[in-house]
C-alpha cells in the first residue's frame, strides 16, 4: 500500500512516501482493517512529527511493539470496511462505509489501509460525504442557557464545539479575527468578539459571566484572569502534560504537571472562585454516536478549511502547520 512515514522526527521534510508499505493486519479479534477514503491533519500531527509526545506515546506502544519508526499519523478518518475480527460485531460488516478516530499511540490514517478497534468506529452518517467525515471526529442537556465563551472559534475543534453547544441549547459567545466572522457566524453563535479589536478586552468582559470558557486557541487562563472575565470553569486543549515530559523526562514531568494543573487553580480559585481543567483527546464509541445523532439531526455540519490529494501531504502538514485555518484540513484519497 501507499503510505506516508517518517523514520525519524523533526520538520515536514521528514513525511516520506512509501509506495510499497505493509499492509496492517488485524491482531485482535475486535479490530477491523479499513480502506482509508479521507483523512483530516490535525494540529497533534505536525506536533508529533516533530517528536511531541514521542516519550509517553512509546511507553503506551510498547505494550504492543517495541518498533517507533516508521511511524504514520493521522487520528480522524472515513473509508470502507475491507476485513473484520472474529469478535466484531454485526453492527460493522465489510464494504460498509464508516468513520472513526484511532488513539495516539497507534499507526494512523494518514495511508491507504489502517487498523482500528471496533470501539473506534461507527458507520458514516448518510448526510455527510467522506470529506465533511472526516472534518468532525477530533472535540449535554445540562447545557441549556449555560453561557460559553469559545476562544478560536472559527478552527476545526471550535467550530465543531460552537455546534454542538448551540444543539444542547447554550448560549454561546465565540472569539475569532474580523476575517472570520463570517464563517463563525454561520455556526450559530449569539455573539461574535473580534479579538483583533483594540476594544475587544472590554466586549470580553460585557459578555460574561461565563459558566464555561473553552481555549481552543492555546491561549491559557492567564489572559483571563489578566482582564478580570468572570467565569466558573476554564477548560483548555492545548495542556502542557506531553510537553512537560518531552523537556523533563517522565518522573519530574509528570511533578511539574500535577505543580502546573495545582498552581493554576490555585490562582483561579483564590480570584474567581472557578476551576481550571485540562482536556485531551480520547477515542470514544459513544462520543462518536452522538456527533452521529446530531449530523442525522442536522445539528452539527463540518467546516472544511481546504482538501488536498493523497500525494499533497506535506501541503496539508504545512497548511495545518501556519495555522488560522477555517475549519478542518483533509485530505481526500481519490483527489
């Protein structure tokens, strides 16, 4: 098969295409083998080129294999059902259409064939084309009337949030550069603040209180209690947990995570009374069944930033790599 790889880290120059890959085989009975049709590049994937996270995702692979490179990314994807394990059930048959998500540690997407487990996987929802899958699988009713404020609400994780916050019935306040707008305004949103604005620190303020700020822009919390935005709980994606360890080893990385998690909730409890949470990507069956319902529900519609070929990668990694994007970067097999 076809496959793009490194065999060592570093810059975009490391992504090589190999013509004649292996193709993955299944090795649990609960795994599928899955023709890849589409693919999104995820921010994690340019992150992780250049050897983020590369310490605890070892150790999480070594209880598999004790082979690194070469190594293939890609977390999101869309394809076609080609093999199954005898323990999958009858909810996946082969030449179904699916999509689904496969775990950090594992061999990704970014190739013509990858192998998943079954809790990782559901079937495409017909109202959606391979592209628009693959642009959705990478962020309740407690929700209703709940103030959200969303900071980067026009990126891939953003403008999926904003969805699916309006779907559970919050009021929802996005931040995103004047040039977006537009686009943000297409989700739904009850308020836009351009943060590019001179005046935007005010519009901050005015629209709070929060129950909920989301950072899907790796601006940290800092910025918030800097300005004095009122708010219950902060809960960011961009965590320093595989950093910290990528700079200080697993022992005195994982110390300074639970020093940096501690200290910042320290700060915001003594000035705010609120919480400080860090979030992470985990694959999840039920998670992905219930972006299912809300695209059968016409709730949630993915925002495509741009698609490129199988043979374009790199573009895509260096499109992902520059950041501001609108929406979701994927990359489409037949293309």
């Amino acid at each position: 098969m076809r496959g793009w790889q490194v065999h060592s880290y570093g810059g975009i120059e490391e992504l090589q295409l190999a013509e004649n890959a292996k193709i993955p085989t299944i090795s649990n009975a609960n795994e599928v083998l899955v023709k890849v049709q589409t693919a999104g590049v995820n921010p994690i994937d340019v992150a992780m080129l250049r050897g983020y996270g590369a310490p605890i995702l070892k150790l999480a692979r070594n209880a598999t294999t004790d082979i690194e490179f070469p190594l293939t990314f890609g977390r999101e994807f869309t394809g076609v059902v080609v093999q199954k394990g005898m323990g999958v059930s009858d909810r996946l048959k082969t030449g179904q259409t699916v999509w689904g998500v496969v775990p950090l540690q594992k061999q990704g997407s970014h190739a013509e064939y990858v192998v998943v487990s079954e809790s990782t996987v559901t079937e495409l929802p017909q109202e959606l084309n391979s592209v628009e899958g693959s642009a959705v699988l990478y962020a309740e009713s407690s929700l209703r009337d709940k103030r959200v404020l969303i900071l980067g609400a026009s990126g891939s994780v953003g403008s999926l949030a904003a969805q699916i916050l309006k779907a559970e019935h919050a009021i929802v306040i996005g931040s995103c550069s004047s040039d977006a707008m537009p686009m943000v305004q297409t989700l739904g949103v009850d308020h836009i603040i351009d943060y590019t604005d001179e005046s935007s620190s005010n519009a901050f303020s005015q629209c709070g209180p929060y129950d909920l700020i989301l950072d899907c822009a790796g601006q940290g919390q800092d910025g918030a209690l800097k300005y004095g935005w009122q708010f219950k709980e902060f809960v960011t994606f961009s965590a320093p947990l595989l950093r910290n360890v990528d700079e200080h080893g697993l022992i005195f990385g994982m110390a300074k995570n639970v020093a940096d998690l501690a200290t910042a909730n320290i700060k915001t409890l003594s000035t705010k009374q609120a919480c400080v949470k860090w979030a992470y990507f985990v694959p999840s069956l039920r998670g992905i069944e219930y972006l299912k319902c809300l695209v059968e529900r016409k709730k949630l519609l993915p925002k495509i930033d741009s698609v490129y070929g199988f043979d374009e990668a790199p573009e895509a990694y260096k499109k992902v790599k520059e950041g501001h994007l609108r929406g979701k970067v994927v990359i489409d097999f037949h293309k």
